[in-house]
C-alpha cells in the first residue's frame, strides 16, 4: 500500500521549495549583476573564453562519435572472438551483420596476430594501428597516404583467457566524424579543424593561409605569440592551448587547440580579433534578455505553486483519488480471479504475479523483470515487444488504463494474450504500480481441427511484420499450401480421413518450420505459410523437403488414395507490402503448379 507523508512532512517540504526558490532568485539576480563586469575582462580573456569554450565542445563531440563507432568494433569483436580469424566466412559473418547503412563503416577488416587479413596476402603488421591494438588499446589512424581515402579504427579481439589474438578494423569516411554540419557559415566566422596526432589535418573547413595538408607546418610559417614546440608539448600532455596568431596585412586571429580524451586528436578553432568584441556584445545583449525571461518565468511559477499550496482541497482530493484507485485494484484482482493477475513496480522493473495463473500461460517465473521478459520474446514476436513498451509508456504519460493482444511461444506452440492494466498513482501524481490482468484467447485465434492459426488472426499477424523490411540477406516468403485429391480422399475413404490428413499436413508443416514462421488456415483444404526472415537458399531446402514429406498414402478397408500439396510462393526483399498483394502473387505461382505438374512447387 502507497503510505501518506504527513501533514508536518509536507509543510516541511514547503518551507524548503520556497527557500529553495528564493535563494535561486537572488543567484540568478546576483548573475545578472556581475555577468557584464565578465565581459569586461582583459581583452586577452575576451579572445580565449568564447574560442576555448567552442573547441572544447568539439573536442567532446569527437570523442562521443568515436566512442560510438568503437562500441560498435568491440561488440563486434566480441561477436567474432570464438570463431576463426583466417576464415572468410568469419569476414562474411561481419558483413552481414554489420551493414555500412547500420553502423557507417565503409567495411571491417580482420587481422590475425600476423597482421593478415582473411583471403588478402597483404601485411598490416607495420601498420600503426596495428601495433597500437595489438598491445591491447583502441587505434585511430589515417587509411592510406592521407585523410582523404577515411579513417581506420581499431580494437583488440580478445579471447575467453582475455589474450590478444587479432585485431578488428573499421573504415570510416572521414566526413563521418564531421563537426560542422549545423554551421550557418554565412553567420560563423569561426573556421574549425581536426588534427591527428602529428598536425595532419583530418578534416578542415576552408580558410586562407592553411593550404597545405599540416597544421603546424602552416603555422610554422606565421608570427605566434607562443613557440610552436611549445604548442606541441603542451596540447600532448592533454591541455587546452589558446595562441594569438599574428597577422601582417590582414587582421591577428586567436587560435585554441583541445586535445581530444582517450585518443590522439586535436580540435582547432581559430577567429579574427575584429569579430570578438562583435560577438561579445550580442552574446552580451541575448543573455541578458534571456535571464530576464528566466527571473520573471522562475517568480511566475513560484507565485503559482504557492497559490495552489493554500489550497487544502487539492490535498485531499489527491488523497481521495489515490484511495479510490487502489480500492479499483482490488476490484480488479477479484474480478480477473480465474486470470493471471500481476503488479508491476515502477521503481524496480519488476512484475509480480499475484496468483498461479501464470504456469497456465508458459512462464516459470513468479517474478519477472521487464528486460528478461522482452529477451524471451524479442525472436519470436519483436510486435509482442513493441506492444509491451507501448504499455509501459502508459507510465509515462499517465494514462490510467491499457489494453493490448500479444503473441508469445510458450509449450510448443503460439500463445496469444489478452492484457489489461490499470496504472496507479502516488500522491505526486506519478504513476507507482501498475495492476493488470493476463487472459490467454489462444484458442479463440486457432484452428481446433489443425491447431493452425484461423484466418483473421493470421492475417492480422502477417500484416504486422509486413511492416518492416526482412533482415539484410533474407527474404519474407508467403506460400499458399492447397491439397491435391482431397475430395476424392473425403469420397472414397469419408470424411474422417479428410480430417485426418488436414491435422497431418499442418503438422509436417509445423515440423518444417520456426517459432516466428505463421501458419494459416484460410479455410477447407487450402493454407498459407509465412516465412519470416529467412535466408532464400533456407527457403528452398525446406520447400523441397515439405514437398516431398506432404505426399501421403492413406488406406482404409482396401481403398487407397494418396494426397499431394501445391505450393504457390511469393518473396518481397522490402515491408510495406499487403498481405492481400502477396496472396495474389502467390496465387499465380499456385496456377501454374496446378496447371502443370501437382504436387510440386512454383516461386513467382
């Protein structure tokens, strides 16, 4: 039960917002008041302040892209680490798995601890970035002579002794690492770059008097105000160096240089001195407009929580609505009695099942976190895990009750659930538990002669997957299954054995199949398998083997007739198609298998 702070507590409370927010007041006042004796500083401040600030800022943005792009070579690597680092299949295995759209790298490249690279005679061993990573650290690098043909990053691949066996490289265009993208030039008078560690320039945004292809070889020819070694010495043992740059005919800039944390780049920006005190005095009149704003927003709000906090009502109304929702959770427990019911808490992630319900619909659990639950599902049905999160944004939004339909593997076959709950709120209004009721319409969905999907069900399966594209190398296959002398079985023999052999090809068909594949009785002898993410060489082996298991002999009192499958199938590489579209396509394919030769198969 959610306990009620008392009266004294909440008093309390009150006394410390409303300290909390004058004191904020007067600081910010305070601000105000000492913000333009900071803009007149030293002119050399007012040079470094802004500059340093913008380049380190940059610096950061360097390091969370490159973080991002080594997180994805160390899952890599740790995806490869027990297979093969010679083999071409293992290169295969991450082309496939990691595709230039996904994780931007131009490709990965292996190499084992000889610096070779599977199926290439190439030697990387000298390579720089090799010998970094080899010794155990992350390695950036320049791919080729310059910066122009992209970046090489990369890790260690370390095995299950935690020893070093190759290394995992990853090509990156070098516009990847691009910090300039939302610049407004014709606003901007900065001109920023991206340095390696030897000065070479990774990526330079135009600017006259830096037209070679090294920072310090270009600077080495103008006036600094500190000696280019000592730049160099300084930004190497990790420190942000801002120099004047001085000019002959045209105006002196200021230049920072903000090494990059955890790998051997460098930021520059660089800005004319005549744009400084410019900037100054517009920085100057925006903040002051903006603090203004923000006193007179912070005042407003404050005058408004205290005239609420007079009100007494709001207080027990809150308190009334509190008891009236947990006294709906107990209605709710009672009604859904013969249900799975369970609590959710918010702060835990944990579901409780309030009952033994939960054994009839396949969990082994009686306390599941939300993590563990989307990972058992997540293969089978990632729909069912989009419907569960949509659920626990109710949380978010503070919506009171929810309703959703879900399917889940459980005891060897689909499992549909209905799931309702209602959310309960603490008496700050946010949400503390949700209370819910788990109902399994399985048999409401299937077939109870073949144990197959029926057909609505089906079709509302099959156009929820349609609405994302295959995994990259697979296909989505929809194949229409239509039985050959099935009436003349039903004549002959009666229609028992008709039954019979319907509950016999769904099961050589479920045989056939994977716990995401659907299986669907469209109605009398004809039905619909849905392969979902399926490589097309899978596809064609297990179409060969359903054709030649589903013909089948039956005899009965000296009568005998066999039965075959025609089998129409229709690929699509991309969603967004129907399901009606694809039964039409497939449907063509199913003509011509009837047309020409029954009992086979035919891909349109």
């Amino acid at each position: 039960m959610i306990k009620v702070k008392g009266t004294r507590n909440k008093k309390f409370q009150k006394r410390i917002l409303i300290l909390t927010g004058i004191v904020a007041l007067l600081f910010t006042a305070w601000s105000l008041l000492n913000f333009n004796g900071m803009l007149k500083k030293t002119e050399k401040n007012k040079k470094y302040d802004n500059v340093t600030e913008w380049t380190e800022q940059n610096a950061r943005l360097i390091e969370y892209k490159t973080a991002r792009y080594y997180e994805i070579l160390e899952s890599a690597a740790a995806r490869i680490k027990d297979m093969s680092l010679d083999s071409e299949e293992t290169q295969r295995f991450l082309g496939r798995t990691y595709s230039k759209k996904e994780t931007h790298f131009v490709y990965m490249r292996i190499l084992n601890k000889g610096g070779k690279a599977p199926g290439m005679k190439k030697d990387y061993s000298e390579m720089s970035y090799f010998k970094t990573s080899m010794s155990g650290n992350k390695a950036i690098s320049k791919n080729g002579t310059t910066y122009k043909s992209g970046v090489v990053l990369s890790v260690p691949i370390y095995n299950d002794a935690h020893q070093i066996e190759g290394i995992l490289c990853g090509i990156l265009s070098s516009t990847r690492l691009n910090i300039f993208d939302d610049i407004a030039k014709e606003k901007e008078k900065r001109n920023q770059f991206v340095l390696d560690e030897d000065g070479n320039y990774l990526l330079k945004q135009d600017v006259r008097n830096t037209t070679g292809t090294n920072f310090f070889e270009d600077m080495g020819k103008r006036d600094l105000s500190l000696l280019l070694p000592t730049i160099q010495l300084r930004i190497r043992s990790g420190v942000t160096v801002p120099f004047e740059i001085y000019g002959d005919n045209d105006d002196g800039m200021v230049a920072v240089i903000a090494p990059v944390r955890d790998i051997h780049l460098y930021t520059v920006t660089t800005i004319r001195e005549t744009e400084i005190a410019h900037e100054s005095a517009v920085y100057q009149k925006h903040v002051i407009k903006l603090t203004a704003k923000l006193i007179g927003m912070m005042v407003l709000v404050l005058l408004v929580y205290l005239y609420f906090q007079r009100e007494d009502k709001r207080y027990i109304r809150r308190l009334n609505n509190r008891l009236m929702l947990n006294e709906e959770t107990y209605r709710i427990t009672a009604r859904n009695s013969d249900t799975c019911v369970f609590t959710y808490d918010v702060e835990t992630e944990l579901i409780q099942f309030l009952n033994d319900k939960y054994k009839d619909i396949g969990l082994d659990q009686e306390q599941l976190s939300i993590p563990i639950l989307l990972k058992n599902i997540s293969k089978v049905s990632p729909q069912s895990c989009a419907d569960i999160r949509n659920i626990l944004e109710t949380i978010e939004n503070k919506e009171v009750t929810c309703q959703k339909k879900i399917s889940v593997w459980s005891k060897g076959r689909m499992r549909y659930l209905q799931i309702f709950t209602t959310n309960i709120f603490d008496d700050s209004g946010a949400v503390s538990r949700m209370v819910g009721s788990i109902e399994d319409i399985t048999d409401s969905e299937t077939d109870p002669m073949t144990g197959a999907i029926m057909r609505a069900a089906g079709t509302e399966r099959i156009e929820q997957i349609l609405k994302s594209d295959p995994e990259a190398g697979s296909v989505h296959a929809f194949m229409i299954a239509d039985l050959d002398n099935f009436k003349n079985l039903n004549d002959r023999l009666g229609h028992m054995w008709g039954d019979h052999a319907l509950h016999d090809v769904v099961k050589i068909i479920r045989d056939n199949c994977r716990a995401q594949d659907v299986i669907c009785r469209l109605g009398g002898d004809e039905f619909v398998v849905f392969f979902r993410d399926i490589p097309l060489d899978v596809l064609q082996e297990r179409v060969k083997l359903l054709s030649e298991q589903l013909h089948i002999t039956y005899e009965n009192e000296g009568e005998t007739v066999t039965i075959s499958v025609s089998m129409g199938i229709a690929l699509t590489e991309k969603g967004k198609v129907t399901f009606q579209e694809l039964y039409k396509r497939a449907d063509k394919g199913l003509y011509e298998v009837k047309r020409t030769q029954k009992g086979t198969w035919h891909i349109v």
